[in-house]
C-alpha cells in the first residue's frame, strides 16, 4: 500500500501548530514605504515583481525591512 505524508494523514486540529519563521526582505526605503503606506491595506514588494518568494510567507510569519539604499538603484547608502 502506498503511503502518503504524514501530514496528509492527521486531521486539520489535531496537527501541531506551524512555528512562526522570521524573515528579512531587502528593498529600497522608499520602496518599502510604499507598501507599508499603502491604503486601505499595505502589501510587500521584493525581487523586483518576482511573487515565487513571497508565497513562502504564511500568517504568523515576521518580516523586518533591510533598506540598503533610499532609493532603488540609487547610490545614497543607509
């Protein structure tokens, strides 16, 4: 009989809980301003568009910002 994950076989409330992982997104300052100033919800913008990163991200997931410049392509370091 072929077998299937384990998390396959487990009923929904009886899977342990998902630990929260911890994530650090690098984007312009002004780039991340935008999503987070963003009404009436903000939104996240990385990898230039790319939205393969992004679905690995699941509530409860923390997010911190490194902007390593104000602008994107910009030469003024922060």
């Amino acid at each position: 009989m072929p077998t299937a994950p384990i998390g396959l076989l487990m009923p929904v409330a009886s899977r342990p809980p998902r630990v929260a992982r911890h994530w650090i997104a690098v984007a312009s300052a002004e780039h991340a301003r935008l999503g987070r100033d963003h009404r009436p919800a903000g939104f996240m913008q990385v990898c230039h568009g790319r939205g393969e990163p992004l679905k690995r991200l699941a509530p409860g997931d923390c997010v911190a910002y490194y902007a390593p410049t104000e602008r994107f392509g910009g030469s003024s370091r922060l």
